[in-house]
C-alpha cells in the first residue's frame, strides 16, 4: 500500500505516531513488512498517552504488548492538561511538541492520516474562515521545523484502511471520546460528513482535490512572492516596510504573510495579518505596536518587522556579583558574564561597593564622550537598540550608581579611582531571532 511512497525516502529511519487507533495499527503493519525485505530499515514508535479517558492506561499497555512482540523500540509519553475549552487544539500542540522533541535528524515522522481526515480539516478551515493557505489543509509532506511529516495514507480513504485490518486480522484500539460530538471535528465526522455522503458519494474525494488544488495555487504564489520578498528581507531577517505604503494593499498583506510563514511557526490567521498590516504600517511613528503570535511576537522598529520570541520581563531583576572570580550566569538565555583580559575596561568598583546587573533604569544620564546628560531613552534610540532589547541588556551597577550598559555605554564618572578592570558579556541576544521549531 506504501511501498513506493517510503521507498522514494533516502531516510531509512522512521519515528511511527503510533496511538495503537486503526490508523496507526495499519501503518505499523505496512511498515512491518517492508522491513522483513530491507534488513537496514529502522522503525520507532512513540505513544502519547493524553489522559483525557479512563481506558488510557490501557491503550499504553495495547502499545507496549504490540511494540515488544515486534521488537519495536517504542516512547511513551504523558500529557496532563486540564480539560478546559480548546482541549483537541491545546493536546495537538503538546503532542508535536513533544514529539518533535523525540525525532531524531535522520528520522522522518511517519503519521496515519488519511482522506477523511483531510475532509474534516477543510471543513474545520472553512469554519474558521480561512483563505487558500488555510483550505490546503494537511500536506502529504511537511517541513516539520528542521525535519519532516510524511502522511503516506493521505490519499486512501478510512474505509479502504478498515477494509486492509479486516483482512489481515488486526488488533486496534476503538477510542470511545470520538463519538464525542462535543468535540468539533468528532461532530463534523459523525454528523456532517455522513449527511453529506449520503447525498454526494464522492463528497470525501472531491473536499481531497479541493485541498490539492489550493496546495497547488499556494505553492505557485509563495514561489512569486519568494522572488519578491527578497527584496525586502534585511540581514537580520527583519521585514522593510518602508515602501509598504506606496504598494496595493493585496501585495502588502500577501508578502507579509509570507515573510511570517518564514518563520517555520503556525500559519498566521487572516485577523494576525490584517493587524500587523494597519497597526504596523500605519501607526505613528512614535508607536510600539506588537501582534502575539503564540510564543513569537511581531514587532515594529522604524521601518522594519521583526519577528522575535517572547522573553520574561526582567524590569525588577537583580543580580549580585558577588565573586567577581567566578562567571555570573544573567537569566533569559542571555549568557554570562566573565572577568577576564579580553572585554572592556570599566572603572573598578571600591571594595565598600557591591556589584549588581539590573535591567531597567529611568533617567538622565552622561555617557563617556558627551558633554551633556540625555535621557537613557534617547541613548538607546541613538545607538539603534529596539526597545524589546533594552531590557535584556545587563546594566552594571556599583550600589545604586549605574556603571554602564553592557556592550553599548559606559557612564562618565568624575572624581573616581583610575584603577579599571575588564569584563566580557558572552551573550546570546541572537536568539530573540532564533527560528528554533516550536508547533504552536
């Protein structure tokens, strides 16, 4: 059923979202007998037992009987969320999370989907309003951050799945909570979808062709929008909207979208990108607007875009350094800093004072080579710090006296001590632009 469709992979490991469901149980089956004909064929599986059933327990130990008498090296995993609204939305996130987390460079994740899952997503997209990139729903392959989803079943139909355990007498879970009509896609897959079969035998395939056409029109518009977007893609991966007020709105809102599908994230709803679009081309200047975008925010700083990952706020942090022989580790992943020969040469602190980072100040201050105090706003403006960062730069301080940002200025002190020592901040702002995968 799938033997040129895996074969076609020069990857010869592949990780098995293995529920132990019907979908799953014949896609193990497939996948066990092409090994018994290619010896070098590597199969993982991993379970994700999502605690929401009181048969859960037992469908883990179905998973173990069927891996250990196969010898299938299998994971186990536990979800624990609260059964709040969202839940099916909420448990696919933690569920790719976590399986993500599991899937090894040289793995490929193999998933049961098929035909009528591919119906209820589009039926799901068309609810929620979504456009072409939306109605494409699941996509036989997916870039899965740096790796990949293969949905080998993607053009069989479940009937044609129950048909093959039938006949080849296979062993399943039946998972009761899908005839759970509270849940959207169980309503849509018992109550809608048989209304509509009954009427159009062919509705199933033709919701099929409807989401390959749209992946087709999709692919064909990214590949036109790639070749123009470069022209606004800086070096840093920040988005130029300088111009953005002088192009149609489509082109805008089309390359905007793009540049956040970039990003490897969750594609953007239509409501995302029509915010960034007015709140962000248009507002004034002066403005700091952002779009959350799960554990990502959008940003605007003079003229550009940025996509960054949300950090804590460390406005009322304070970090004693008290040994100066010893790194100080700053938290947020921003490194550490190291006493050393190699940095730069600040005023050394008296023995009286105690040295600390904090991350906020407000006020006037006199930076080395000016002749006249400025607000700390307008240094940062100066030396082009957007203002997501400035609270991630350690500030060093002697007691309550500001020394100097780190990496940026150094405070004009009169009347101290000429004696100096070095330090060196080893950081790693960088990955407030760190397209690390995250399913969200």
């Amino acid at each position: 059923m799938i033997d040129k469709i895996i074969n076609q992979y020069k990857n010869k490991s592949f990780l098995i979202a293995y529920s132990g469901g019907l979908d799953s149980t014949v896609l193990l089956d497939q996948l066990l007998k092409i090994k018994k004909t290619k010896p070098d064929f590597n199969i993982r599986a991993i379970h994700i037992n999502h605690n929401i059933s009181e048969f859960s327990k037992k469908w883990t130990e179905h998973c173990k009987k069927i891996c250990n008498f196969y010898k299938i090296p299998l994971i186990i995993e536990n979800i624990c969320l609260d059964k709040n609204n969202n839940i099916e939305e909420k448990l696919r996130i933690k569920r790719y999370n976590i399986i993500y987390n599991h899937l090894s460079l040289n793995e490929i994740l193999l998933t049961g989907h098929h035909m009528n899952d591919q119906c209820e997503t589009l039926i799901l997209s068309l609810k929620r309003g979504s456009g072409p990139t939306g109605l494409s729903s699941m996509s036989f392959e997916t870039t899965f951050g740096n790796k990949k989803i293969v949905r080998p079943f993607l053009k069989k139909t479940k009937k044609e799945l129950e048909l093959y355990a039938y006949k080849n007498n296979l062993n399943w879970i039946e998972d009761f909570s899908n005839l759970n009509i509270n849940y959207d896609r169980n309503f849509i897959r018992h109550k809608i979808i048989p209304i509509l079969e009954k009427r159009w035998p062919f509705f199933i395939k033709n919701c099929f062709r409807t989401t390959y056409i749209c992946q087709k029109e999709t692919t064909l518009l990214n590949k036109l929008l790639d070749k123009k977007i470069n022209n606004f893609i800086k070096f840093d991966n920040s988005l130029d909207i300088k111009n953005f007020k002088n192009i149609k709105k489509e082109l805008s809102l089309a390359l905007i979208r793009r540049w956040v599908s970039l990003q490897k994230i969750k594609k953007p709803s239509y409501n995302n990108i029509q915010y960034i679009y007015h709140q962000m081309i248009y507002s004034r200047l002066d403005a700091n607007p952002k779009c959350i975008l799960g554990t990502h925010e959008i940003r605007r700083y003079k003229k550009s875009l940025y996509f960054i990952k949300k950090q804590s706020n460390l406005k009322n942090t304070i970090l004693f350094w008290h040994k100066k022989e010893k790194n100080l580790t700053l938290p947020n992943n921003l490194g550490f800093l190291s006493q050393n020969q190699t940095g730069i040469a600040l005023p050394a602190p008296e023995n009286h004072q105690l040295i600390n980072i904090r991350f906020q100040y407000e006020g006037n201050i006199l930076i080395l080579g000016r002749s006249k105090k400025r607000k700390i706003k307008k240094i940062w403006q100066e030396k082009n710090i957007p203002p997501w960062l400035r609270n991630q730069i350690p500030l060093l301080f002697y007691n309550n006296d500001l020394i100097s940002a780190l990496g940026v200025f150094v405070i004009n002190i009169k009347n101290k001590s000429q004696n100096t020592w070095i330090i060196s901040w080893y950081n790693n702002l960088k990955s407030t632009y760190n397209n690390s995968f995250s399913f969200s």
